[in-house]
C-alpha cells in the first residue's frame, strides 16, 4: 500500500495577532469614526442610526466612504483612509455583505486595528465565516466583528431601522464600549 500525504494549504501565519485590540471603552469624548461603502444602503442607515446614538453619549463620529481600490485612486483613497485613521479614536468598519465587500471591509479593519484603535468590522450573517477567515488569513484571527442579518440590503429603511436598533446595544457589547460613566461602573 501506498502511502500519501495530503498538505493543508491553509497554514496557519506564524504572526498571527488573536487579540481583539483595546475595548473601545467609554464612548463619551471620542472620535468614532465609520468606513462606509458605496454599495450598501442599509449600512448607511444603520451607521447613521448609530452615529445619532453615540453622539447623544457625547461622542464625535465621522464617517469616511471608500472608493476605486487601484491605480490613482486606489493610492488616493489608501492615503485618504490613512489620514481618517489618524483623525479617529474608534474605528467601525463595514459591511461585510458580498465576497468582494467582505474583503474589503476586512483588510480596512485590518488596517485600522493595526494602528492600535479599537475596532470592529460589521458583517451580515452570510459572510460571518467568510469575514473571520479573511481575519485569520491577514494575520489578525481576533478582529472584533458584529453580525447582522442577512439579508438587510434589500429591505426598505424602516424595516432595516428596527434591525440597527435590535443590535446596537450588541455592538456595543462586540465592541467593549459603554455610553455612561454609570453603565462602566457596572
């Protein structure tokens, strides 16, 4: 009998960062800034649901849209990301909701994590796996990532409200963050 040998080509990275990064903490005096998309609708109304949320604790929040990812304006929006980056305290990326989106969303989360902010990257539930694979692949297996339904994008606003509503206090939970100083204390 022949013996064989079946290599696994899904290594695993000898560099691999497992930690979630810093808790983001209390939210009250920070920059919180959001990395949208141009495809997803609803992650526009969810984050700007949760943006009016965390600006009514006291924070300040932003939010900053990718664009073409090669060429010029590839170079253009890495440098343009980079600076948001810098002008930022919390980081919440999204939406993992597609193959390529996923990607994206989480090589900006990435990114962001390796500066040291606290971030999350958001996905919806058919691309959980895919968002945590590609966090392992890029060297950061303990990427904070919240989950939201699926599907989401091809629901009107005020079917995907309620969802933003139903998960935030999640988030805030995924993301190690608090509103009040009595809610840190507890």
């Amino acid at each position: 009998m022949t013996t064989g040998f079946v290599l696994d080509p899904t290594a695993n990275r000898d560099d691999d960062n497992r930690s979630p990064g810093p808790d983001a903490g209390l939210l009250a005096g920070k920059r919180i800034g959001f990395r949208l998309d141009r495809m997803w609708r609803a992650w526009d109304w969810i984050s700007e649901q949760w943006a009016e949320k965390f600006r009514e604790a006291g924070a300040e929040v932003s939010f900053w849209r990718s664009a073409g990812r090669s060429g010029d304006e590839g170079d253009r929006c890495e440098r343009e990301y980079k600076a948001f980056l810098a002008s930022i305290d919390v980081a919440v990326v999204g939406l993992a909701n597609c193959g390529s989106c996923t990607g994206w969303t989480v090589r900006d989360a990435i990114t962001a994590a390796n500066t040291g902010l606290p971030t999350t990257a958001v996905a919806t539930a058919n691309f959980e796996t895919f968002a945590h694979e590609i966090a392992t692949r890029g060297g950061r297996s303990g990427l904070r990532v919240h989950v939201l339904p699926y599907p989401l994008n091809e629901h009107r606003r005020e079917d995907v409200l309620p969802v933003g509503e139903a998960h935030f206090d999640g988030m805030l939970e995924t993301m190690g963050a608090s509103l009040a100083v009595a809610e840190a204390a507890e």
